[in-house]
C-alpha cells in the first residue's frame, strides 16, 4: 500500500484507532533536535522511534489514512514570543478530535467532542503561554490533507519533508483574537506557570 515497506506498513495498520495512535506516540522520546533542526518524515519517525510536533503529527496522519481516514494536519500559530504547534485531527462520530505529540502539560490529545475546528483550536487557547506566562495562540489554519504532497513521496521517503511546515506557515489562518483582546489577556498565574515548565522528556 503507497509503497510503503511491509515491516512499518503492519505497524501503521495496527494503529487503527486514534486512541492507538495517540499511545504509540506517547511512547515515544521528545526529538530534543540536539544535532541541530529536523523535520524526519514518517519512515524515519519509525526507524528512530524519536519525535517531536510536526513529527509526530504527519506520522499520525499516515497512520489515519492507512485506516480509512483522510490526512489532516491543523496548524496552530503562535505570537513571535513562542513557538506554533501542529496536530493531526480527526472525526469521530461526527465530532473534531486531534493526536499531538508536545513535550509540556497542556498541548496534548483532544478527545473527538468538538463541533468545528474552531472549537477545537480554541481547547488549545487557555493554556497555551509563553515562557512570560504570556497567552501566545494567535490563528490557526483549516485542516490540511497531505495528499497534496503525494508527488513529493512524504509517505515513504526517508529525507526530511521541510515543504510540509514551510506550506503550513504560509497557508491561510484564522485569527483567533483582535488587538484589544490580546491587550486585556491576563496572564498564566502562578500555579499554571508551574505546572506549564513541566517536561515529560527533559531537555
């Protein structure tokens, strides 16, 4: 199927539930990048068995379509003070789910309960802050089907897929707030920002 080695094609099959997905990626190392930036595709996820965000997400986008589902990424932008996120989302039951792999408390897997995807970004909104404590979720992008980079092998290939967050930071977002509301923003108190320096994977 796609090509893809028959080893890693059973592993994909066996992840048929986003739940199983999620699980698999947790298992997982953080890519700490400490040999410098990467953007492993999802034979190279596979081999190494270490992830970081987009990593993880497009490895749970695969996994999606191998088991019927479409390939969607969701981009999540950030202000200049922190860093955007990406997450694979789904339906279930005619509800917007979404399978992250982040290194801190909040970012993490959505159970399928939301109505839109903009109801799903905003789960993301409360807790997600900067190092200031300073609330940073800015935009996010409609869900992106991967199947516009079939031609590039993002599937197989074992080199790095860099075209997949370069479209992702150029595609159209949504804002999610206006200048007066980013004004009013109270920032995280002191027991979130605790809990946010939280690491599963330590740096």
């Amino acid at each position: 199927m796609f090509g893809i080695p028959k080893e890693k094609l059973k592993i994909l099959k066996s992840l048929n539930d986003p739940k199983k997905i999620q699980l698999f990626l947790n298992s997982m190392p953080m890519n700490l990048e400490k040999s410098g930036d990467t953007c492993f595709s999802p034979m190279t996820v596979l081999d190494k068995k270490v992830c970081h965000c987009i990593e993880g997400a497009t490895l749970a986008a695969l996994a999606l379509r191998i088991n019927g589902q479409p390939p969607l990424l969701l981009d999540l932008m950030a202000s200049k003070t922190d860093f955007d996120h990406v997450v694979a989302v789904f339906k279930k039951y005619g509800k917007w789910g979404a399978i992250s792999k982040t290194n801190h408390v909040f970012l993490r897997y959505r159970e399928p309960v939301y109505s839109s995807i903009r109801e799903l970004a905003m789960s993301y909104f409360h807790e997600y802050f900067d190092t200031t404590g300073r609330k940073s979720l800015r935009s996010f992008s409609a869900p992106i089907n991967l199947k516009r980079f079939d031609n590039l092998d993002w599937m197989t290939t074992k080199e790095e897929i860099y075209y997949i967050p370069e479209y992702l930071a150029d595609v159209k977002h949504s804002p999610i707030l206006n200048r007066k509301q980013i004004m009013y923003l109270q920032k995280a108190d002191r027991m979130e920002a605790k809990i946010g320096k939280m690491l599963e994977w330590e740096e």
